[in-house]
C-alpha cells in the first residue's frame, strides 16, 4: 500500500529577504514548508542575493513582490497566492522599518511611515489570511515584536508603540481565533546580528554585548528556531503567547 506525502503548508514571511526573514525562510524550509518570501521588489540587488542563498531549496522557498503597508495589494496577493500555490497556513509577519529620533525632534513622517509599515503591515496582512485560516480550521501566525517594545528604548517612540501594539494586537487575535484552530504568537528578538544592528556604531554595539547576559548577539537562526517552534502543527496549545529571544537580556514573566 503507498501512502501519498500530504501537501507541504503554505508559509508566507514577509520581509523575507531581510536579516532574520531570510533565515526564517530557510529553516521553515527545512521543517517540511513551502515557503513565500514578501518583500519590496525595489530591493532589487537583495533579492537576486536572496534568489542565490535560498537556491538550493527549489521550489520549496520562492519570492513574491509585496509592500506590506498597503491594504489593497495585500489582498490581492494573498489571493493569487492561494491560487497558484495553496492555502496559507502560515503567516510570518517580519517586515519591518526604523525610523529613530528623540520625539522632540521625531517628525509626523517618521511616525507615520513606521506604523504603516510595522503595525499597519501586521494587520493588512492577517487581515487577509485569517478568514482562510478559520474556515479550515488551522493556522499559525508568528508576529515579529522586539524587545524595545518591552523595555521601551531612547529615540524609538514609534518603533516601541508599534512593537507593543503588535503584541497587544496577537493577544487580542489569538482569543478571536482560538477555537478554530489558528494561534497567534509573537516572538520578540533581542539585539541580533543583522544589517539593522551593524548599522550601530561599534562602541554601542560593544555596550549592547556587554549588557546581554549570554555575551553575544543573537544570530537570526536563533530567532528563526522559536518561529519554527511557534508555528508547528503540534504547538496548537500556544497562543497569544510572547517568546523572547535575547539572550537574557531582558527576563520578566
Ligand atoms: N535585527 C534585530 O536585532 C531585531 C531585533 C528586534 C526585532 N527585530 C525585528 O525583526 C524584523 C526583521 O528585522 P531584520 O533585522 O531582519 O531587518 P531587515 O531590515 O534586514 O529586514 C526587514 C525586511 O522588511 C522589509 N520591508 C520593509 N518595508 C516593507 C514593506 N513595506 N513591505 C514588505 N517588506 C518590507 C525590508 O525590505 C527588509 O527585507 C523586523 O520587524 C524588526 O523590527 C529585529
């Protein structure tokens, strides 16, 4: 008698070519998924990099162009995406900005292009997958915090009201969605090695290493494991949980 393999869930990660989506692609990749990076197209050099680091995967992680900001095309693409590739099990949301300045000098515009993207984002995309995900009765949505939206840190007024807010936000999803077999979790990273903490002078680099009880950055296959573990089939009693990922740099529960 053959058994037939069942189709590999659909995973969706956006800001998929950036430092920490590329790896949650990968390994996501590795635990038996079929995975869509979204990402800007305008990064054009960043995703021809990313066409040759996720080659050896095939078919299993390919690309998509999307802005995350915008509720319209999100919707669209979800649904090209259900057609041509299958339901989306799995939304990994990692697409994210920094726009710093002490708020005495923050301007509207950087305020305002931190939420679209950051916490607009967040729901322009779970927006449109949820009600796939309900009707069939299985879902895993991992939202990507930090932990600056724990702590609070100087010249991130907007990055830390939009990183708490996408907690409060996966709460408030994973009650909602609870009984249908969907859970929603974010995942808060602490300092890690990756373009956006590189570009930190030195000196403050040497400062966070030396805060963080573990002794090192986090590496982004650090954070891509808690993701993986967050949206396994068997992990359906998680939900509306927050797993921080710093290197005991900031402990509380
Ligand atoms: N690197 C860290 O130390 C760290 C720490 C805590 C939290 N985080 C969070 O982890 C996530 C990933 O960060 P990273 O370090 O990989 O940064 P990154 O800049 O390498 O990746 C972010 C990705 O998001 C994409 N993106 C930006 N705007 C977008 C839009 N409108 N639509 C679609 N994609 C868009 C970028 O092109 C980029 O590829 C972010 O949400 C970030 O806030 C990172």
């Amino acid at each position: 008698m053959s058994h037939s393999a069942p189709p590999k869930r659909v995973a969706l990660v956006s800001g998929g070519i950036g430092g920490l989506g590329t790896e949650i692609c990968r390994q996501l990749a590795r635990a038996g998924r079929r995975v869509i990076a979204l990402d800007l197209a305008s990064r054009e050099e960043r995703v021809a990099a990313f066409h040759a680091e996720t080659a050896d995967f095939d078919d299993d992680i390919a690309f998509e162009p999307a802005d995350v900001s915008d509720f319209d095309s999100c919707q669209q693409l979800i649904a090209r995406i259900e057609q041509q590739h299958g339901n989306v099990d799995i939304l990994v949301n990692a697409a994210g900005i920094t726009r710093d300045a002490s708020l005495r000098k923050m301007t509207p515009q950087q305020w305002h292009e931190l939420m679209q993207v950051n916490l607009d984002g967040v729901f322009n995309m779970c927006r449109n997958a949820i009600e796939g995900m309900t009707e069939r009765g299985f879902g895993r949505i991992v939202n990507i915090s930090s932990v600056n939206g724990q702590t609070g840190q100087f010249g991130q007024t907007n990055y830390c009201a939009a990183k708490a807010g996408v907690h409060g936000f996966s709460m408030a999803l994973a009650r909602e969605t609870a009984r249908k077999g969907v859970t929603v979790n974010t995942v808060s990273p602490g300092y890690c090695d990756t373009p956006m903490v590189a570009a930190v002078s030195a000196d403050i680099r040497a400062q966070i290493v030396a805060g963080i009880p573990v002794g090192r950055l986090g590496s982004p296959a650090d954070i891509a494991r808690a993701v993986v573990f967050l949206s396994a089939d068997d992990a359906g009693y998680i939900t509306g949980a927050n797993l921080p990922v710093n290197g005991g740099y900031f402990m509380s529960f």
